[in-house]
C-alpha cells in the first residue's frame, strides 16, 4: 500500500494545472497565446509535466458559470469537471499525482468515498482530495440550495470527511447518524490504495479554514507573497495542530526564461493587457462577493484594483532564470515550513514546462526533492 510522504526535508512541487484559459494573470495576451482547453492539450500537458518532473497537478474546480464578462474575454470557460478530468490524465501518465477539488457543501460523503475510492485505486495511489466547501451564492443557487454562512461550512465539512474516511477505512457498514449527515452501509469496492488514506489538502486560511485543515488535512493550500507571509500562516496553523503533520503549500507564479531580464520583460508585456471587466467579476469571487470586490476598486482605483487582482501579485512570484526561481524555491524550504508549492504558469504549454524542468534539476543537486519516479508516493 503506497504511503504518504512525511519527509520534513523535501519540497513537493506541484502544477496548478489550467482551471481556465488563463488562471491568476487574467491577460488578453496570455489568453490568446495559451492552447486551447482540449483533450489532446490538455492531455499532452499532463504528460509534460510527468516528464518535467513535477511531483503532482492540483485542479480547482467550480460549478456555476456565472462568470459572463470573463467568459467572452477567454479567461473561464471551458474548464472540465476536476475529478472526470483527472481519470483521463490518470490514463496517459504513470507517477504524477492528481489532486482534483471536490465541494463537500453540495456532493454527499458516499459520492466523493466511492469517487475517490476509485480515482486512487484506478491510478494506483496517485489520487488526492482538495476538500473545498464552496463560498459561492451562484453555486448554491445551481444546486437548489440555500447559502450557507462561512463557519458553518466549515463545520459541516468536518462531519462530511470524517463520514468519507469511514467509509473508505470500513470494510463493514458504517452507520453514522450525526448533526448533518446520515450514511448507513458500505461502498462497493475498491477501497483506496493509499494509507492510512488518500492525501487531502484545503485551502481556507480563515480561522475556521485552518482548524479545518489541522484536523483533517495534510497541507493547507495559501496565498503568499513573501516567505514572512509564508511562515505567518505556519505559526497559525502550527498552533492549532494536536500531534499532527500538516504544512503549508503557498500558490505561485512563474515564468522561467534563460537570460536575464527575459521573464521580467514577459510577465511586463502580459500586464499591459489585463481584463477589467474580468478581474472585476473574479475578486467578486475571491472577495465573497461583487460588492465586496466593487469597494476595492472603489478604495484603490480602477487601474490599481485591476492590477491588483488581475497581476497574481498575491502570490509568490518566481520570475527570471532557473537559477533565480530554484533559489527563492530552495530559501522557500529552509527558511518556512512549507512542505510544498503550486505553481501556476501565465502562459501555460508543454513547452513552459519542459524549460521548468531545469529548475527542477536544481532542487535535486540541492537535496530538497526527489523525482516522483524514483519513490513510491506521489506527493
């Protein structure tokens, strides 16, 4: 049974693989350079990124299309359901994980246990569970649902997977009957290659986001510009942690390119072209809502507000030449509890990713990661 990595000292370095056409730069440039979202794409991609040497991808997923104005500029749509997107990428590769988001506010625990049960096992070990509650009203209303305040959410979701990992641990019928699930009975088989489970990671930095994560997670997913950022959310979650081992994995950006100043001079071009009317509609959704995200641009401008959201400036920026990123990526690691990074590049391709593969090759040489081939886990 394949087991989950708990070595402190390596750096498991994942692709935020495309959720959109573009993801955390919303650039008409980037939109029109990227590929186009397709089997064949998106497949090669995966595959890329196997051969790169990337430790997993991590696709985010959202239901309701409720995005228009980021739609018709290219920055949304289409994106493929998480989970079914996965088993075609499982399919074409052969060690690369795939940690694919599923929404414990509108599924019920036996979907995703019996999902995910067959995800891990049909990969052979290579599946993990971003566990996200939703904070959208759209996607409540998609689902005939009311909107559920913020911390209930999140209680609710604890229920949800301590529910799922019975049913995944149990050979025999559960039979819980709590303050919001009900589940009596067992799932069909296969039961889920990994041990004690499959990996699961979150992403709410909230106060009730992190003792989610400290409870029920092994890696909270953040946003951080700097490694002080980094490391403040570290001592959060480090204090509300009971005997456990749970890290954070900070998103980033990147381009890579072999002279100096090249990557520089590209992320540059790429901001000269920010969609505002996308970037409003999506800080709607970052912020909690559209008038949430409309007081920020009241507050800093437009053009500030724009650059703000629609730049990825809230994330590590790991911009220039391999030797630039794998440095900040090595610092990453000896001076934060980070055990792993998500990286997103602006303009995503087979191509960017290969080039990635030599800041990878550092990080070897430095003795913070391993390639996934070489090992028995994923992550």
């Amino acid at each position: 049974m394949k087991p989950l990595n708990s070595d402190p000292d390596v750096l498991s370095v994942g692709y935020f693989f495309p959720a959109g056409q573009t993801n955390h730069v919303w650039s008409d440039e980037a939109s029109r350079r990227v590929p186009r979202m397709n089997r064949n794409n998106l497949l090669n991609l995966a595959q890329a990124a196997e051969q790169a040497g990337f430790d997993s991808l991590f696709i985010a997923d959202n239901w309701s299309g409720h995005q228009r104005a980021a739609e018709r500029g290219g920055h949304q749509a289409p994106a493929f359901h998480a989970p079914l997107l996965a088993m075609g990428i499982f399919a074409v590769t052969e060690h690369i994980g795939v940690i694919t988001t599923l929404h414990t506010t509108h599924h019920r625990p036996a979907h995703v246990a019996r999902m995910g049960a067959a995800l891990d096992a049909f990969s052979d070990g290579r599946w993990g569970w971003n566990a996200v509650t939703g904070h959208a009203e759209p996607e409540a209303a998609l689902f005939g649902e009311p909107f559920v305040e913020h911390d209930k959410r999140y209680a609710m979701a604890a229920e949800f997977v301590d529910v799922v990992q019975q049913l995944w641990r149990e050979e025999g019928s559960i039979d819980h009957i709590g303050k919001y699930y009900r589940s009596q009975g067992r799932i069909k088989a296969p039961r889920p290659v990994q041990r004690p489970r499959p990996m699961i990671v979150s992403a709410g930095a909230s106060s009730a986001g992190t003792a989610f994560a400290a409870e029920w997670c092994d890696a909270l997913v953040t946003l951080a510009r700097t490694e002080d950022d980094v490391r403040s959310l570290d001592q959060r979650l480090q204090g509300q942690l009971r005997g456990r081992h749970v890290t954070s994995w900070p998103f980033a950006i990147c381009i890579v390119r072999e002279g100096d100043g090249e990557a520089e001079e590209e992320y540059n071009h790429l901001l000269r072209s920010l969609n505002a009317d996308a970037a409003w509609e999506i800080a709607g959704d970052i912020l909690g809502s559209i008038e949430t995200a409309q007081a920020m641009f009241d507050r800093l401008g437009r053009d500030e507000a724009v650059r703000a959201i629609g730049s990825g400036s809230a994330m590590l920026q790991l911009i220039g030449t391999p030797d630039q990123v794998a440095e900040q990526l090595i610092s990453l690691k000896r001076n934060t509890g980070a055990g792993g990074v998500l990286i997103n590049f602006p303009l995503w391709s087979p191509r960017e990713l290969s080039d990635f593969g030599a800041v990878l090759r550092r990080l070897e040489d430095a003795g913070v990661r391993t390639a996934p081939a070489s090992r028995e886990y994923s992550w």
